[in-house]
C-alpha cells in the first residue's frame, strides 16, 4: 500500500457553497480500527470525503457490491456511534440503483481495494443503507472512516450459472468436502473472507439463504461467534478460489456450499 498526502474533495451544497472546517486526524493502518482524533474547531456544514491511503488492489465501479469496515463516532466529544471493527462484521454496500447516499458513493466508488477514506458531515447525508439515525440529529456532524476491502460483481463467481448445489451423499456429520480448489492466497484464522455461498436446510435440502440472491459477496472475519463453528475449520487453510461443501449440525442442521473469492489478513 503507498500514503500520500491527503486528497480532499468537497461536496456542494443546495445553495451551490462549500464549506472548510477542521480536519479530524487518524491513524492506525489499514484493516485496524482507526483512532480518531477530533480537532476543537468547527467541523463545517458540508461533507468531505478524504482519501486517507491508497490500496493496491482493483478499483471499484459503478454496479459493484462493495464490502467495508467502517467506523462511525460524532464530531461532538468523539463519541462512537457504530463500528463493524467491534462487530467482526464488515458491511456490504449494493450499487445497483438502489438508494445510496452521494457521500456513501463517492466514498466508496472509485478507490482502489486497500484504500482507507474518511467522510465528514451532517448525519442526514452521511449515514448509509442500513444505519440508523439514532440518538444523533440530522445535523450533528458524524466521522466515518472506511476501509474499502474490495469490489466484486454480483454474480462474482455464478456468472449466469444456476446457483452450487449440496452433494447429495452429504449428512450433516460429514466433514468438509472440497468441490473446487484453489490457488489463490491461503485462507488462515482471524482473516477475513470475501465469499458467496448458498445455505440449506437438512434433510429437505430447501435453500433457506444465499448472497447470490442478496445482492452478491459477503465479508466475514473468521473468529468464534462471528461466523458459524463449522465455517472456521472448513474455510481456515484453504486457499482463495476453492468451493467448498461445509456440513454444519446442531439442533437446526444446515449445509453449506462456499465460494471463497478474497481473504484479507487482519492488521
């Protein structure tokens, strides 16, 4: 990853001005959650997106499903507001025509994977889909920092196909099977996975879940309580590119096929 010095681009307001205010300062490197450090000076009223660093990996594109950490504190007394860092849960952002703030996308859109972007602004433009507006007011000014882990097509990996279906000698008490494998970077405990996968129930082997039908790929860090058990020793030490048929039983037992398209080491 190379650093340079900040990139700042200002969004206009209605009333066509823009505004400068205090700069926040963050450090820590990407893939860590970020310490923020919040100036004394006004923030300003209008929001500014902040290139931070700059990845190495594809840029992302209008149409992309593209996955980021992202932590959120107010302005006023550096409150946190909501973090995917604590949650092990990066987000997912869907840009296909549906309803995404202009800040959300020209914080997202356009940067290389690796890249790490702030945004400054009014809550009211600066929340994304899925985040609610509690406890602030439309006004109060909020801090986001994204790490853009990647952008992926929707169908990355199905590409038309009819989506991967369960082996059909497989139980439950099965251990993983490897359907396809890979040759892409070794998947290792605490990274995280960009994957799609497909979820069924047993023995009805009815489709209950899938990216595929949500929008596309998902993150997920690969830590106790953060994915399913079964994924945590299905996944670990495989390598990028596999498919890979996961049995995971319990009181309700699912099956699992998993595309692993990236992982990302943790800082």
């Amino acid at each position: 990853m190379r650093l340079f010095w900040p990139a700042v681009f200002m969004l206009a307001t209605s009333c066509g001005l823009t505004e400068e205010g205090s700069q926040p300062v963050v450090t820590g490197t990407f893939g860590s959650k970020p310490v923020v450090a919040i100036p004394k000076g006004s923030p300003g009223r209008t929001p500014r997106i902040t290139v931070l660093s700059v990845g190495n990996g594809r840029r992302t594109v209008p149409g992309d499903v593209v996955l980021a950490d992202v932590d959120i504190r107010r302005w006023s007394g550096n409150q946190p507001y909501m973090s995917t860092y604590d949650a092990n849960q990066p987000t997912t952002v869907v840009f296909d025509g549906r309803q995404v703030s202009e800040t959300w996308r020209q914080s997202l859109i356009g940067h290389p994977a690796g890249s790490r972007v702030m945004l400054v602004s009014p809550a009211a433009e600066a929340l994304g889909p899925n985040v609610p507006l509690t406890g602030v007011s439309p006004a109060d000014t909020l801090v986001l920092v994204f790490d853009i882990l990647g952008g992926y097509p929707p169908d990355a990996r199905l590409v038309g196909r009819t989506l991967p279906v369960i082996p059909k000698d497989m139980t439950p008490v099965d251990p993983p099977r490897t359907l396809i494998d890979g040759s892409g970077r070794e998947v290792v405990a605490g990274a995280k996975v960009i994957i799609q996968y497909v979820a069924a129930t047993w023995p009805s082997r009815v489709v209950v879940d899938s990216s595929y039908r949500r929008g596309g790929p998902s993150a997920y860090t690969l830590k106790p309580g953060a994915v399913p058990a079964a994924w945590l020793d299905a996944l670990v030490g495989r390598q990028v590119g596999c498919r890979v048929a996961v049995p995971s039983a319990g009181a309700e037992p699912r099956m699992y096929v998993i595309d692993v398209l990236d992982t990302i080491t943790q800082a």
